[in-house]
C-alpha cells in the first residue's frame, strides 16, 4: 500500500513538472524597461498644470534625519 502511495506521488511530481515545462513557451515572459537612465513623474492638477506636486522637505522635518516628503502647493 506504500508503495502505491509513493508511485502516485513521484507520477503526480513529475506530470506537474512536465506540465510547467511545457507550459513555459505559451506563456509570455515579462521584461522591465531597460534604461540607462531613471524616468521623471511629474503629479499635476488636471485643470491647474500650474499646481504640481514636488518633493521637499517640511520646515519641523529633523536636521540629522530629513525625510522627503511629497508637497502639494497652490
């Protein structure tokens, strides 16, 4: 009975990784964007493209440890 057991395992093991392998070539892979260079986002107000978002530093931010944060300004 063990036996059995361990026959139907190793046979679902090994269906489970032919299925994957086989699988591999229907799936398309995923790439990130290759750039030399990193991307500028600018958030700005969709009716005001005057109000946009900057990253700065708040006047109580600690002077040993500045966090950026995102500031939004009129």
């Amino acid at each position: 009975m063990t036996i059995d057991r361990y026959t139907k395992i190793v046979l679902t093991v090994i269906a489970v990784s032919l299925a994957t392998i086989a699988l591999q070539h229907v799936i398309p892979s995923a790439f990130a964007q290759q750039s030399a260079r990193p991307v500028k986002v600018v958030i700005c107000d969709s009716e005001d493209t005057d109000r946009c978002a900057r990253v700065g530093f708040l006047n109580n931010d600690s002077a040993y440890r500045p966090t950026p944060r995102l500031l939004v300004g009129n």
